[in-house]
C-alpha cells in the first residue's frame, strides 16, 4: 500500500516539471526566447531620442522630411559609401551629371552625437545609361539626399520628385510622397524587406520645406544582399 502510494505522488510532482521542459533548454520556445531578449536590433535608432529630427535642414526652421531609412541590419556592403552608390545604381538612381553638384546642400542632425552634418550623398534617377541623370537635371524627376548614422551605420534618405530646372527643382505637389513610394517600388522589386512606421514623423507640413504636405510615413528597408 505504501509503495502505491509513493509511485502516486511521484507521479504528481514530476508531471508539471515534464511538462515546463526544465532540463532541456535547447529546446526553449520563441515566446520564451523573446522574453530572454534575444530579439535582433532595430538597425536604427530615432534620431530625437539624441536631440535630432526627422527632418533635415533646409534653413534654420525649415527641411525635407527623412522618408526612408535603411537599417543597419542591411548587407554590410550596403552600409559602406561604395556600397550605397552601387545599390542606389541597382534601384534606378546615380550620381550626379557629371559628378557636379549645383545648390545649398542639406544638414541633418540623427542623433548619434555629430550634430548636424552636411549631406554624405545625393543621387538623381537615371533615366537611362551614361547621360541618365543629366537628363534628371533637366527634366526633373526623383532623387534623394543621404545620410549615414554613425553609432547603427543606417543610412536616412530624404526622398522627393522635384520640377525642372526651369522651376528651380521645386518640389512637385505631393512630392515627398511620390519621391518615397517611387524608391520603395524598386528596392522591393529587388528583394528589399520593408516595415512601414507612422510614429517618427507628424504628418502635414508644419516645417517641411516648400509647405508640402507628407503623410507621416517612414519606410525602413532592410537590403539582405551585396549590390
């Protein structure tokens, strides 16, 4: 009768403990991996928890809104300045006509400790081979200005359509929209992943330069391969 009851109360204690899985932790479930911590880094921080913003600077008050950014958990190539130029060439943009930059260039303060620095890159669609942005010069078209976070190594991108050069390269209406949803269109079609955020920018225009409007979204794009 003892013996019975002993085996009983075996049997009571050690089912709980098998049914945790203590004792096996390489076999641990995700939901307890996540509350381990173990989940990978954004690739990219706000720049205004380090005194920055989403929006470069044109003048003193004004900018352009940071509508991409691609996350530091991108290919490590991609993170480089090399690397950016060839990937922006695999999505359809390049440097500038003839490596000649006409215009104030941009500032950007991201947060990372360097304050407000000069734009670091600014590519132009490149409507087709060789005098490809030259035309974009012209014509008009999309472009982008950039800027790399030093502490992630993310890159922010000010993305816009702009007039021709007639109009002094005004923004188009709803520019800022249409420059991001254009860049996005490519590097998605190039195996790009992406995770739309609406919490970094307030959408409108309040201190967007031109007063155009934009939507408050911000596409982050993490680029798994070497361009």
């Amino acid at each position: 009768m003892r013996l019975v009851v002993f085996i009983v109360l075996c049997a009571v204690v050690v089912q709980p403990v098998v049914a945790v899985g203590i004792g096996w932790p390489w076999k641990t479930s995700p939901d307890a991996q996540q509350g381990l911590g173990n989940e990978p880094p954004s690739g990219w921080h706000d720049p205004a928890d380090g005194g920055g913003r989403m929006l470069d600077y044109t003048t003193i008050r004004y900018g352009e809104p940071l509508n991409v950014i691609i996350s530091g958990n991108s290919h490590p190539n991609v993170l480089t300045h090399e690397g950016l130029h060839k990937y922006a060439k695999s999505i359809g943009f390049s440097e500038e006509c003839l490596g000649i930059h006409i215009g104030d260039l941009h500032g950007a303060d991201l947060g990372d400790g360097d304050g407000r620095k000069d734009e670091q890159f600014l590519a132009r669609q490149h409507y087709f081979p060789i005098w490809g942005t030259c035309w974009e010069s012209l014509a008009g078209g999309n472009h982008f200005r950039a800027w790399q976070q030093t502490d992630t190594k993310a890159w922010f991108l000010a993305v816009s359509k702009e007039k021709y050069v007639g109009d002094h390269h005004q923004i188009i209406g709803d520019g800022y929209n249409i420059g991001r949803d254009y860049l996005v269109s490519r590097a998605l079609r190039k195996g790009a992943r992406i995770e739309w955020r609406k919490d970094l920018l307030e959408p409108g225009n309040e201190g967007v330069n031109h007063g155009i409007a934009q939507d408050g979204r911000v596409a982050v794009l993490t680029v798994d391969y070497a361009p």
